[in-house]
C-alpha cells in the first residue's frame, strides 16, 4: 500500500463519525419494508434455478454483450457520404489476413516463435455515468456529446485464450496505472505445428500478467487473481478439446479483434491509404470504423497489412480521435523445441503492479420473455400488444443499465419482411437522458407533438438532420439491422413519463404509426391479458 | 425470530428470503448496519443517511424478485443500489451545495485553530471527499471507510481491479491536494497544521 493510503487510513481512524446505527430506525424500517412486501406480488418463476444455471455470470456475460454492442454502436454510424468503401467487405479483409498469418506458423515449421508488442494508452477520465449526472443537473451541447461519446466508446483490448474443452474464452486487457503514461507489452507467443502444443504470454517487463498455454495434456491459464497477483489454473482437457486448426485464430495479433464482434456487426471499411514502415515494408493501411452521430469517423481500428504478404503488421485502435492502443508484429522466427516449456507453473508468482487482464465470459446476449421483463424492470416497459403486421420474430433483449443500476434496458427487435424492421428500446438511462433534453427543450413545445394517442402516449418524430438521428442506428445496428437511410425514429414519452424510443428501418405511412403507437401496452398488463 | 432462518448460511437466507418474510427480514438486519453506514460515511449526515437508507432497501424489496446470484454478489449489488441511491440524493439535493458552502466557511475560519480538534478534521475531510467527483467519492468510502477489498470496489462499480487501484490513486492524489489547501500537510502520525 502505499504510503499516503496508509497515512490516509491513519488519519480516518483518528476521527470520530457519527455512524453508530440506530437500533430504532432499523427495527422501523424493518416493519415498513415487511408491509411493502406483504404488498408486493410473489412471484414465483419455474424456471428460476434453470436460470440460476444459466446465468451463473449473467452479469459478466451481459456486460461483453454489451461492450460489443457498443462497439459496434461507437460507432454506430455507418455513412455513405464518408468515403466508406465496400469494395472489400471488412470482415473478408480480416479473414484474408488470419488465412495469411497461418503461413507464419506453417512455413516456418517446428516451433514457431511470435512477439508482438501491446502499447496501451491512458484513456479519459471520466465515465459515462459522471456525464449522465452531469448532463442531468445542467445539460449543455458540449456535455452532450461528451455524454454520447463516451456510452459509445470502449477502452479494452480484446485478448483471447483456449479452454480446457477447446473452446475461445474473451479477456479484456486493459491499462490500469497510476501513472498517466503509455505502457508497453510484450506479446510472445509459441507454437507447435506438429503436436498443436502452444503457449503465450503477455508480459511488461519481466512482469508476467497473462498466460495460456497446452502441453500436450493440460490447459494453463495465468491471470491476475485477488490482489493483483497471478493465479496460475492448470485444467486437463476434455475429450472434445482440440486445437484450432489455424493458430492466427487464436494467437494471432487481430485474433482478439475477430472474435469479439460479430461478422454482421464488422465495421466498414472507411479508407484505405498505403505507407512504408520503417524497414521499407510497403503496406496498405485499412481505416476500420463508423461515422459519428456528427459524421465523423473518429472511433476506429487502421490495420497496416503488408502489400505483399497480406499478414497484419500492426493495429492501432482509436477512440474519439484519441489512441487507445497499438498491436504491432516485431518477430516470427523458429527456435529449438529444447529452448520451450509448456508448462505455465513454472512461472513465478509475483505482484501484477499496474496492469492487469481481466477475465470475462464469452460474450453472449440474454432473450427475456415479456413476463421476465416486466418483472426485472424497475420502472414501467411497454410492449406492443399486437406485434407490427409487417414484422416477424420478436425478441427481447436484456442488457445491463449500469448507469442506472440496478434498473435494466431492453430491447425489443422485429424484423420484418420488407426491411422495415423494428426496434422499440427502454430503460431508465433512456428516461434520464431524454428527460434532460425534455428540460432544456421542452419536448412537444418546441416541437409539436407528432402523435398523441388515446392510450396517453406522447410521440416526438426525429428528424433526418445530421446528429439528430444517432439513436435510430444504434438501436438498429445493435440490433443486428443494417441501418437504411430512409429510416425512421420517434421519441415516446409514456403515461407514466418514461422515456422509449422506436427506431424504425424505413418509411411507415401516418396510420401505421398510429397503430403501432395506440397498440402499446404496459407490460404487466399484457402477462395479465395477452389477448 | 424463527431460529433455524438466524443460523442459516448467507447463500441459504437469500433463497429461503424469496419465499419467506422472516428470512428477508433476517438477511436485512444482516445488511442494515454496513449500508447505514456506508451511506453516513458517503453524506456526512446520520440523519440523511437514515433516510437514503431507507430508500435502499425499499429498491431491495421492489427488486429482490430479479436478483439472482450469491451473497458475495447480494453485497456488491447492495452497495451498487446504495452507490446509485447516494449519488442520486447528491445530484439532486441542493443540501450538497450548502452543505459544501458551510464546510467552505468552517474550514476557513479554523485554519488557524488546532488540528488535534476532531470537528476540524471532520470539517476539513467532509469538504474534501464532497468536493471529489462521485465515482472518486464513493471508492474512496468503500475502500477506507468500508474496508472493502479492491476487487469487490470493482464488482460494485462495475469496473476492473485494476481500474479501480488506478481511480483510487487519482482519487488520493485529489484529496490529498484540497487536505493541504485546506491546512493539513501531514497525515501519518497525527496531523499537522500547515
């Protein structure tokens, strides 16, 4: 610890708080809390232990979810008018560049040997959920964006490893100093052509802060445990383990990349510019990424791929214009099989220091039913009661609001046979959000209503003006949509002054918006009276 | 109070407390004095806190139907709901303001006066940690305060470990910036008056 933690710790024990509980307020509460839960319904859920089961890491798992949405979302805006070049689709161009990094270990043969090097750089200071209170007590254009920007950015490199039973599980590595300053790491990793056997290990200095590694009968794995120091797990594997048949999957530098974001979700293309590295290697530089809710692409991955080759050299990720980290390739050789332990044990225990990996699951998203999400939601959601009739498939999702914990977010996606997909999106961030820009514009005021239905729903249309219309892409793309320019999107505002917004993939005629909007039903309501 | 439900394992009260009312009201006492007190240590106010935990667990009641988890992570998501519940109160009490203003104008005029006076100290510490942001205010009570472990500071704010030892650096340094503008130069040992 250091030193003014501890003078700190000091300090507060020699001051006298007033915090003794009071006997009397928690035997009062206690009687209030009972009555409210006498009142409150029981509900008992069949399926809670199946469940349980599960969603053993819900939280972790929902969250990778919703760091790949946002991922895809920071992006959200997939522009034409930007220069984006579809010529390659992205995710072909990053299959290529695995398929062409597989020669790295095949050529070579014996074992290969590849080090890499990680630089991360210091990302902003403040969260989303600072900005989202910030922007709720005095709401400006500037904090605005900053909000935006910040609910749509990530700070973690995606870094995979192999499980006992052959499975990739997703880490996130990320930089974690008390220091300002950029950190480099090295990336080393080896491999087996002829028994599959591998091992990589993630090091600053000689400071180990992650490995995976199989020799043959066991899997390693080395992360940062309890108070930052390493925990070394060696698991047998499974009869269904087996090594994937192309390393670069898995080891390669863009593997992390390619394994976090779905293929439909891949950004595009923006630009593409050629360069020569400092050892005279020609490469042509891919600018992955989308158009802001501004139209700028200032949240992006370039990818430097050799001209010759079509192997990656280097990756550099930018967040909001600002370098969040560089992947650069430094040596692929082979070395004596006698120079190669597999077995991580031997590697020591000691302090992680200012860096860590942190482990999350695969990354997974949770379809809840409209009975599931009335009762997880902690204000009132809404469903329609009859479905959009040019749509098919309902899903909810379930996602994380940890701006508004312990409040959920769903999403309810259709899509449709004619493309006009629908996605009608909830939850309490939505209310505070909106609710700050209903404060300094008094929605309906200064722009008229579109639709006020019987059922006392309030509906707002978003016109196409540049920047107003960030939302209808995010819920789309999140959604698995392809945004369509002549999409649509209504702010609503609900009886019960809760904020939901319905993003719609093209143009629908005024009666049915009308429909869609009088259908609308509290979800508790429906689960009573589905007909 | 049923006394198989008081020796009941943490794990085991959270289950038996979806069906029974003496169980919620067992794993309630259980948590009742660590909330109250983290929320007196986050607003400074016995009485506040009182209040703001009361609000906590009627959220607990309202929600406990959707939690599903353990009793390390019924903690964490406890003082999750606390966290949010304390920086809601901040966001919208115009009592912060005041209250900072009147922190402002005590340690003004003690500058001169003793620092082995307690009040001074407390003055001279409420000032500091309400001036921080509230993500900075709420590691540092959870870690100082409340003791608790770096890595659950982490489940509870829904960061990494390692993100958080890097917050709670900048937070010390902060602090340790508005204790010397406000007099203190030294904290081991005793406190000085600079």
């Amino acid at each position: 610890m250091a030193d003014y933690e501890k003078q700190f710790e000091n300090f507060i024990r020699g001051i006298d708080l007033d915090d003794t509980p009071d006997p009397k307020h928690r035997d009062k509460l206690e009687q209030n809390l009972l009555t409210v839960l006498a009142k409150t319904p029981r509900r008992p859920n069949p399926l809670r232990e199946i469940w349980r089961t599960i969603m053993n890491s819900r939280m972790t798992k929902l969250c990778a979810a919703a760091a790949v949405l946002i991922l895809v979302a920071t992006v959200g805006w997939l522009s034409s008018k930007h220069g984006s070049n579809q010529q390659i689709p992205s995710f072909t161009l990053m299959a290529r560049a695995c398929a062409a990094e597989r020669t790295l270990f095949y050529d070579i043969g014996g074992i290969t040997h590849i080090a890499n090097e990680i630089i991360l750089y210091p990302g902003p200071e403040r969260d989303a959920g600072e900005l989202l209170s910030d922007l709720e007590s005095d709401i400006t254009k500037e904090k605005n964006i900053a909000f935006i920007k910040s609910w749509l950015s990530h700070q973690w490199l995606p870094v995979y490893s192999l499980r006992a039973d052959g499975k990739p599980r997703e880490h996130r590595l990320e930089l974690a100093g008390h220091t300002d300053e950029a950190v480099t790491i090295s990336d080393l990793a080896w491999y087996d052509t002829a028994t599959g056997r591998f091992a990589r290990v993630l090091k600053t200095g000689d400071q180990v802060l992650f490995a995976n590694a199989y020799d043959g009968e066991s899997i390693y794995l080395a992360t940062n445990g309890p108070e930052g120091r390493l925990q070394i797990k060696q698991e047998l594997v499974t009869d269904e383990f087996q090594v994937p048949d192309n390393p670069a999957d898995f080891l390669g530098i863009a593997a992390g990349i390619r394994g976090s974001i779905p293929r439909e979700h891949f950004p595009p293309i923006q630009d593409v510019t050629t360069e020569t590295l400092e050892d005279g290697t020609q490469v042509r530089v891919y600018k992955l990424g989308f158009a802001d809710p501004w139209g700028k692409v200032d949240t992006y991955y370039s990818f430097k791929i050799d001209t010759e080759t079509d192997i990656i050299d280097e990756i550099e990720c930018v967040v909001d214009g600002e370098i969040t980290s560089v992947h650069r390739r430094m040596v692929a050789k082979t070395v004596d099989s006698s120079e190669k332990s597999w077995n991580l044990s031997e590697l020591s225990v000691a302090p992680m220091g200012y860096i860590s990996a942190r482990i999350d699951t695969d990354a997974d998203t949770n379809i809840v039913t409209i009975q599931q999400m009335s009762q997880r939601a902690t204000s009132p959601v809404y469903v329609f009661a009859t479905d959009p009739s040019w749509t098919y498939d309902r899903k909810i999702y379930d996602l994380p609001d940890e701006m508004s914990a312990p409040a959920h977010m769903f999403a309810a996606t259709y899509p449709a046979k004619d493309g006009r997909d629908v996605v009608l999106c909830q939850g309490e961030t939505f209310t505070r959000y909106f609710s700050a820009i209903d404060k300094a514009l008094e929605l309906g005021k200064s722009v008229p209503w579109t639709y006020v239905s019987d059922n006392g729903f309030k509906a707002l249309h978003q016109s196409d003006k540049e920047g107003e219309m960030w939302w209808t892409k995010f819920a789309l793309k999140s959604s698995g949509f392809e945004p369509r320019a002549n999409r649509v999107g209504y702010i609503l505002i609900s009886p019960a002054n809760t904020f939901s917004v319905i993003a719609i993939n093209g143009p629908i005629s005024e009666q049915e918006l009308q429909e869609l909007i009088d259908s609308l039903i509290n979800a508790k309501d429906y689960v009573e009276s589905p007909d | 109070m049923d006394s198989a439900i008081e020796g009941l394992e943490n794990n085991d009260l959270i289950v038996q407390a979806r069906t029974s009312y003496n169980a919620f009201a067992s794993l309630y006492r259980r948590h009742y004095d660590a909330i109250f007190k983290y929320c007196a240590h986050r607003l400074f106010d016995r009485h506040l806190a009182e209040d703001v935990t009361s609000q906590v667990f009627l959220k607990v009641v309202e929600n406990f139907h959707s939690f599903e988890g353990n009793e390390r992570q019924f903690h964490n998501w406890l003082y999750r709901i606390a966290t949010n519940t304390v920086n809601e109160h901040l966001r919208r009490s115009v009592r912060q303001k005041t209250a900072l203003g009147i922190f402002r104008e005590q340690s003004n005029n003690i500058k001169n006066s003793t620092f082995e006076d307690c009040t001074t100290k407390l003055a001279i510490l409420k000032q500091a940690i309400l001036s921080l942001k509230p993500r900075y205010q709420t590691i540092i009570t959870l870690r100082f305060f409340e003791n608790i472990k770096i890595t659950e500071i982490a489940e509870v704010v829904g960061s990494s470990p390692s993100t958080v030892r890097s917050q709670l650096g900048r937070a010390l340094t902060k602090l340790r910036k508005k204790m010397v503008a406000a007099g203190i130069t030294k904290l081991a040992g005793g406190v000085d008056n600079g």
